[in-house]
DNA sequence: TTGTACGCGTTATCAC
DNA sequence: GTGATAACGCGTACAA
C-alpha cells in the first residue's frame, strides 16, 4: 500500500502538495499537479479512509441497524438505503438487532467507535435512550419517533384502508389480529382498523399476537379459527401472519375469499406469489430506504429539511384473498 | 468522546500504562490496575476502533459482498455470516454488487481502504482476478473456486439427486432449465442433472435462461410450454425460476404434480408457503454463511485448516409439487 | 504556490 | 512496574 508519502517523494514534491491535489482545495501549479497524478497512477495510489477518519473524526460510513434481515420485509429497505447512500460514496456498516436491546446497544457502540457520520435503525426500540447521547445524525425507518426523524408508512391510514376495504367487499364479521406490542407500526395498523369497524356497522372480534415468526403464526391462525369459527374476514398484522391464516383457511377447507377474505400488511415479494395470491396494504419499503437515507444525508450536511417525520403511503393492492367490491352496496 | 489520555490523566498514569491495562499485556501493579479502570468507568471511555485500525493496519472489521440481499436465498447466507463473526468481536461491512464487476471492484476497494481483515464474497465473477493482489483472506461463498478457499453446495450431487428424484416418481419428458452461463453454481446443477438424465432411459429438453429475476422467470415459464407441451416434469435452476414455472403451469391449469412435477433448487423460505408447496433441492444456507465465516476467522488466524473447500449437503425437501414414489418401479 | 510541523488516538519500543 | 516517545497515514495551520 502506498501512502501520501510515497506519493510525494515520487512526485519530487511534499506531502502537502499531494493533499492538496487529493482534496482539490488551495493552490496548486497545473505543473506539478500533473507530477502528482502520474505519480498517484504510478504508484496505484490510494488515500488511506482510516487515517483520513481519525484525522477527521468521521468516516465515509453510514450505520444500518434493522430487526433482521432475514424478515422479507427488510431486505428492500436496506437495498433502498445502500443504493441512496452508495450514490454519495457512502458505505455501509451492517447489523441485525434481533430486538434485542443488548445486541442493539453493541452495534451502535461499534457504530460510533468506527466513527460512522449518520445511523439508520429499523429497530423497535421506544425508549430511544440509545441514542441519546449521540453527536451524529440518527434517522428511524419503519417506525414514528417524536425525538428523532423518522420515516414510516401511514399505519394507522393502512389499516383503515385495510378495513374499509373488507368491509366494502362484504365480510360481516372481521378479525383483527392485533400485532406485537412492542412494535409501534403493528400497533398503527391496528388502531387505524379499529377505528374504522368501530364506527362501522360490522361485528369484529381481536386477537392478540406476539411475534411476527412464521412458525408461531401458525399458532394463532389455529387459534384463531377455532375461537372464531365463524370469522369470514381476517385483518392480519402483516404477510407473514395472513400467509399463515391463509394456509390453516385453506387447510380447513375454507373457500378463499368467498367464505374468508384476507387483507396481509407489507407487501412482501412473495405475497403475489402465493395461491391464492395475497391481497394486502404494500408499504414501499425501498423507497423508504431511499427516503430515509436521503434525509440521513441532508441531515449530515446540515441542510435544511422541511420535514424531520416523511410519512410514505400505504396502498391497497388487490389480489385474490379478497373478493370484488359489491356494486349494489 | 474520552480518549486513553484522558484516562490517564484521571488515574494519574502514563497513556502507556493505560494501553497496558486495555490490552492486558505487559506487568502492571494491581493497584494501578484498579486505579485506571476505575478511571475508565468514570469517564466511560472505549477505545477509539480508527486509532487502533490505524496503527496495527487491521480493523475489527469483515467485508461481506452479496450480488442481491434482495434474492431471498441471501439474506439467510448474511445472517449466518454475522452471527458466526459476531461472537468473535467482528463486524460486517455491507454491499451489494448486482453483479456488476465495477461494483464489485468498487466494494472490494473500500473493504481495503476501511482495513477490513477478512472477505466474504458471493458474487459471479469467475475470474477471480479482482481479488488477486489482495493481502488478507477471502472466502468465496456460493461459489466454488481454485484459487481461494470457499464453501458452496453440492450442486453436481444436488442435480443428480433431483433427476434421480424426479424419475424416480414417474416423469418421462423432463425439462432442464438450465440457469444463467456465468453463474457457476447454477451449471453444476444442470450438469449434474444433465449427467443423470442421459443415462436413464427418458426423455428430456433443456431450455437456458439468464438470470433469476422473477419477471423474466415468467416468461421462460410461458416459453417451456408453448416449446414443449408434452413436458410432465421441470428441473428448475432455482426455487424463484420454480414458483414461476408453477404458476404457469397453474394458469394453464394443468394439475401439479399429476401432470407435471416441478422441482426447484435452494429451498427458499416461501418455498414452503407456495400452494402447493414447491419440492426442492435445500441448499443449508444459515449454515454455509456460518461455514464461511468459520473458515475466514481460521484463515485470518492462520489456523491450519484440514480443507479449504467445504462442500456442503444438498438434500431433496419432499413437498406437493413431487408425486409419490411408485412402489412397482 | 509550496513546504514544515503538528495533531488525530493508539500501540509498541525502549529506557528508567 | 512505569513513563516518554516514535510511529501509523492523513489534513491543515502557518511559514516561506
């Protein structure tokens, strides 16, 4: 590896000079800036980012903390983030939280010891306290903050949408399966749908879920079929939780959407995928990985921001767990 | 942010001694010992990572490259990198190449600049030849290779097997979709089904395609059927070409796997959540990240390690799209 | 327009 | 046992 030194003493000039040149700031004769090139090309030049960030006290690094990757909702977040943040030479430090507050408190520690200029957390940590102390711009993705910006899709809208949705299309007695407490966005959705039933003329039941886990979804979609039997519409916290309705409907022998319609949240890729395919209230996940690093980025350049708190739409898209709207109604 | 000077001046020591208690080499004094950590507390300081990659030319820090973290068989593979490095200390520098050599060469780049220690890649680049002059270990992942230590699947064996399976249940005129040319993983599977199928006694096609992307998967679903209408089987280069070919073949409403019998590669979550579940060829992806990892760390440790290449089981998952296995054969 | 010298926070090598 | 001090590679006052 060769350094700013080497450079210099190739070029026959200072060290400086070669700084200069490198940052293209103060003067520089065209002369010897040519010198230093070649040299630099010479010599396959390249600066060294640790020096630069210690020097400086910030990195070309940007930190990325989501719940875990592996949730198919998360992937299209980061891609929207690292694509936005790649653009400006930004580079990403990775890491999955799996809620725990422990492994969450160690990635933003190992964040700043590296010096990181910005963080992005998907995390569904309320207390915040994390990230109190930080002197770097935080910015939360998939979740509301009144303290830091934030970006997120309209829950409460959402499931509004979602239930307004159901009920035009004729089910009577709806369940909402209310998602984990813990997890703000979840808890959006439910209140936007119970809102909506609440001042519909439409009976519904809710259930309460603790985990977004595939396996335990299973779990209550059993549960829930069995304490509601006469369910004929299911809200589900997200698509994970309505693939596992839609399968124990289907398993049961249910007609689907004609004796159950089923609305998901997210829209996960493999949502259009299943049979019948799911209908469900997409969030835009890698535009709001997009949206949330451009606000980290003008965030760090200190410009300014009309708007700390980007609410992203939430869209209904109809596939085949829901039936046609009745016209006559 | 305390520095170790800080630290010292607290506890009335040397930075040297200080550096002594942190890094637990040399002798120090028991009372000093508690003197500076008492210190440390106070001023809750943590070494500055930058400094210290700075001066030992190393980093805690593992440069892992995906071509998509998008495609759902990645995000598993990521996961098990992480948890694996996690445990020693390590942290994981994130990017995507879309397998685009500039991006590649780009991320390989900055891993070198940031002081990486190790690298973990699983992208397509059969040449190899980016990470030639580079002075710290690589493991390739997904991938077999040469030159480098790697860890991938059987894919020859997993192609057999599928071919073997597939015939075995009664299929007559099969067809290879034969994955895209340069991505290596994908050609061991079809020659291994390929190797099979010519020396049993049915019939078969093959049909190339070049690339895992959903939508263009669709239109080589449509393309089989209209070429080859009388196919009562499909060896599928991946579980995302698979959900595909099963949906067309749904929409044409031939009866799977009555009339065709569909066999993916990989064993992707949704797999199991297809209707009907998609029969595949499972690829143990958390744990080949974690094999990877294991390996790099050894490498990095130079550890003597007994194999350089780690190939890793691929097993037949039995699901709907398979019939049952005739007994009179 | 260019060069010198210092500091960023650590670690390691010497003396003491 | 402990303390100066020189690196690590870079950026920037300040001097020339």
């Amino acid at each position: 590896m060769a350094t700013i030194r080497d450079v210099a003493k190739v070029a026959g000039v200072s060290v400086a000079t070669v700084s200069r040149v490198l940052n293209e700031n103060g003067y520089v004769h065209e002369d010897t800036r040519k010198r230093v090139e070649t040299a630099m090309e010479e010599l396959n030049y390249s600066p060294n980012e640790v020096a630069r960030s210690l020097y400086k006290k910030k990195s070309k690094l940007i930190g990325l903390l989501l719940p875990d990757i592996t949730n198919p909702f998360f992937p299209q977040l980061a891609r929207g983030v690292e694509d936005e943040i790649q653009k400006e030479g930004f580079r990403l430090l990775f890491g999955n939280s799996d809620e725990q507050p422990e492994k969450e408190l160690d990635y933003i520690h190992t964040f700043v010891q590296n010096n990181v200029v910005g963080i992005i957390s998907a995390t569904n940590d309320r207390s915040d306290t994390n990230y109190k102390d930080l002197s770097i711009p935080v910015v939360f993705l998939d979740q509301t903050s009144k303290d830091y910006p934030s970006v997120y899709g309209d829950g409460r809208e959402g499931g509004r949408t979602a239930a307004k949705e159901m009920v035009k299309r004729g089910s009577k007695r709806i369940t909402i399966l209310k998602g984990p407490a813990h997890i703000q966005p979840a808890q959006d959705r439910f209140q936007g749908a119970l809102e909506y039933l609440s001042e519909s003329n439409v009976d519904f039941y809710v259930m309460g879920t603790t985990s977004f886990a595939f396996e335990e979804a299973k779990k209550w979609a059993k549960e829930l079929f069995e304490t509601y039997p006469d369910t004929d519409g299911v809200l589900a916290s997200n698509d994970i939780v309505a693939t596992a309705v839609l399968h124990e409907a289907l398993r049961l022998g249910k007609s689907i959407p004609k004796e159950v319609q089923i609305i998901g949240f997210d829209d996960i890729p493999q949502s259009s995928l299943l049979f019948p395919s799911l209908s469900t209230m997409r969030q835009p996940a890698y535009e709001m990985g997009k949206e949330a690093a451009c606000l980290l980025i003008k965030l760090m350049r200190k410009e300014y921001v009309e708007q700390n708190h980007v609410e992203m739409p939430v869209t209904f898209i109809e596939r085949e767990t829901t039936r046609e709207v009745e016209v006559n109604e």
